[in-house]
C-alpha cells in the first residue's frame, strides 16, 4: 500500500511512524527529504527547498511524497517567467489553487493548445541516407566506400521538411510527461492525449535526457511560452546531484533556490539595462593563481566589459546578520575578482544594520531582502529598486540611494 506524505518545504512535521522498507525509500532522496529519528520508533521528517509531487519505492516501501510550497501556488507561478498573460488567474481552477502540479499541468496544457491551435511547427531537417533514388546530393565518398560503386543504393545527403524538430520534440516530451504526473485531473488528460495525437512523426524528449537546442525565432515565436514551460516540466523530472548525472523521476520538482535565483537575474537584467549594465549568471572564474579551483557566482554585473558588483541569492529567511559563511563566501569572491562592492539578496527576514565594511580591505557586503510575498506589482518594483541600488555601487555615474519597497534594509 502507497503511504501519501504530505510535508511543506523547510518545515519539519510531527514525528510518524514508518516502516523500514519506507526508510529506506526516502533515504534515497537526501535532496528532498531530512530524516530524524525520535523517540518511540518515529521520524521527524521535514522538506527541503524543493517543491512538488513524486512516487518512490515499491512494494512495502511506495510512497507518494508531495512537498508544498510556502509560498500561494499563484505567486510561485509568477516566479517562473516573464510572461504574466500565462500565468493569468483565469486559466486555473478553483480546484487546484493550492496544488503545484495540477496548476501547472492546467498552465502548460492551456499553453500548449493554444500553440497547435494554429497547426504544427514544420522545419527543414539535415538527413543522411541509402535510398534507391537520388534525392538531394549523392555522398560521393559514402558511396565507394560503403557500396563499391554499385547502384543498389545510392548514399545521399538532404533537407527534409518535417515535423520532427527540437520544438516539437520538446513540446511532446512534456506533453507525455504531464499525463503520467500524480493529480492531473482527468479532463487535462484527455485534452493532453489529444495534443499528443497532433504531433504524429515527432519523437519526444525522455525526462533527465539533454535537451535539444532551439532559438527563438520569427518562425516558432508563437511556440515560446509553452517552449519554456515544457523544458521547466523537463527538467523537473529529474533530480541533479553534486556530481553525478540526473537522476529521472516518477513526478515533478522545483527547486526553490535557482527559481529564486533565475527570477533575480531576469528582473536584474531588465532593471540594470538603462543603466548600460549586464547580467551574467553562474559563470566560472578562478579562485586560485593557478586556476585549479573555479567558482560560479549567481550573478555577476558587467560594465563596459569588466565586472564591477557581484550578487549572490539566498533562498531563506534572514534574521538579523548574514551567516559568517554567506559573508565568507563573498568576500573570497570579491577578492578573486577584484571587487569592492558584494551583495547578498535573501527571499526573507529582517537584515541588521549595514554594509558589512570587511577589515583590513576595502570590501563592503550589503544584506537585502526581498519579500516574495508580496503581491507581483510591489514586487516588480521592488526587484527594480534593488537594481537601481545596485547600479549606484557600479561606479558609474551618482545615483540617490532609495529604500526599497517591501524590503528592509537599514545603512550603517
């Protein structure tokens, strides 16, 4: 029999008993799940920073685990792209407001309609093949080395127009994938099989398999916002350990912190460019003289070609100073590249008084927070607040610093 956990993320729950063979299931996923035993044969389990839905195990150990976010369903949507018409309140239903995975599969399943409404993506496609008739240019080569010369078949070379392209590819993979998560209602189902029923020739992408690479273009425009949250439901088949290739899963997981940290560098991105400043994201620079350590900041800003501020995302709850290690971390990124001004932006809490001015150097940590339960309006402006602060720490041209809305930052 499945046992259905219900947890919220970062929170620990009354203690509950479990069997041995249900350890055993959760033990496998350390990334979602804390474990600790309490008196009595019980276990105090608590979620992480991630969120969703999952089965694991079998037999005696099956579970059905799902982690709800902190934050209302309808705001976390509104973390998840720029394009608010999609998020729309509308296009979910009462029933599942409160649940990630229905939500979801409601958004994207009304996206993807939308997209196929008006017929299928087409594009030319490079094919290698041995045919009994010429079609596009014969491989000259291929052909005295596979075929001796003879005419039984001939080795060509051509584009062919067909369906079967990385954004229909993709489309279907999270298109078949949404059909099998926990709690998708029977009517998104059956319009989903439909959907699936349009893409005839495609084949779709497996979840935890590299994805294939698209741009955006004129041509698939129209294909982007349900593009985007086809690779979201994609990747979040798939578990990413330190180290190790992604493991597939039976469900769907967000993880909470690079949600916050992809939301931060898209509203960056927009706020700082007035102010002829960039963005970059995890990009890797050394650490050490000889380059045998690397580093990945959040966010770094650029102007002119040179770095000039370095953001770091912290998904949690600041109360009071920044941990030593966050300010730590920091520092040692600020001193690799050369950099006076670090910032560290957390999703909550109250910060004490700052900037954190480091001894014995010139460098200054600055704590933010930034409210993601706000409501998306003071949000936005709030995110385009800090990117004006931050602009001011550029070294480019004297900004007035301006407190921002719904946060709390107190300057020492």
């Amino acid at each position: 029999m499945t046992l259905h956990l219900h947890l919220a993320e970062a929170t620990a729950g009354p203690p509950r008993p479990l069997t041995p063979a249900q350890v055993a299931t959760l033990a496998t996923v350390p990334e979602l799940v804390t474990m600790t035993p309490t008196a009595g044969g019980r276990w105090r389990l608590a979620g992480r920073q991630r969120v969703g839905t999952v089965r694991l195990g079998h037999n005696d150990g099956a579970i059905e685990l799902r982690i709800q976010p902190k934050l209302p369903v309808r705001r976390l949507l509104g973390l998840l792209g720029d394009n608010d018409h999609i998020w729309q309140h509308r296009q979910i239903t009462a029933a599942t407001d409160d649940l990630l995975v229905p939500a979801l599969a409601t958004v994207f399943t009304r996206a993807a309609e939308r997209v196929l409404r008006r017929g299928v993506l087409h594009g030319y496609v490079y094919r290698e093949d041995a045919l009994t008739v010429v079609r596009g240019r014969i491989r000259t080569s291929a052909q005295l080395s596979r075929r001796m010369g003879l005419p039984t078949a001939i080795e060509v070379a051509y584009d062919d127009y067909l369906a079967d392209i990385p954004e229909n590819q993709i489309l279907l993979g999270a298109i078949e994938l949404v059909q099998t998560l926990p709690g998708v209602a029977d009517t998104t189902i059956a319009l989903l099989r439909h959907l699936s029923g349009r893409l005839v020739g495609v084949v779709p992408v497996r979840p935890g398999a590299p994805l294939p690479r698209w741009r955006p273009t004129r041509l698939n425009e129209r294909y982007v916002p349900a593009l985007k949250l086809a690779e979201l439901i994609l990747s979040g088949a798939s578990l990413q350990q330190e180290g190790s290739q992604a493991i597939k899963i039976d469900g769907f997981i967000l993880n909470m912190a690079q949600i916050f940290e992809r939301f931060l560098t898209r509203q960056l991105a927009t706020g700082l460019s007035p102010h002829s400043l960039r963005c970059v994201a995890q990009q890797g620079h050394p650490l050490d003289q000889q380059r045998r350590v690397l580093f990945q900041p959040d966010i770094l800003i650029y102007r002119d070609g040179r770095p000039v501020v370095i953001v770091d995302a912290k998904y949690r709850t600041l109360d009071g100073a920044p941990p030593t290690g966050h300010l730590f971390q920091l520092i040692s990124y600020c001193t690799a590249l050369g950099l006076t001004e670090g910032h560290l932006v957390y999703a909550s809490g109250t910060p004490s008084a700052q900037p954190y001015r480091i001894k014995n150097s010139d460098i200054s940590v600055h704590a933010h927070v930034l409210d993601l339960s706000q409501k998306p309006a003071d949000l936005v402006v709030a995110t385009a607040s800090l990117a004006d602060r931050l602009a001011a720490c550029s070294g480019g041209p004297d900004m007035a610093t301006v407190p921002l809305p719904g946060t709390d930052e107190v300057d020492s």
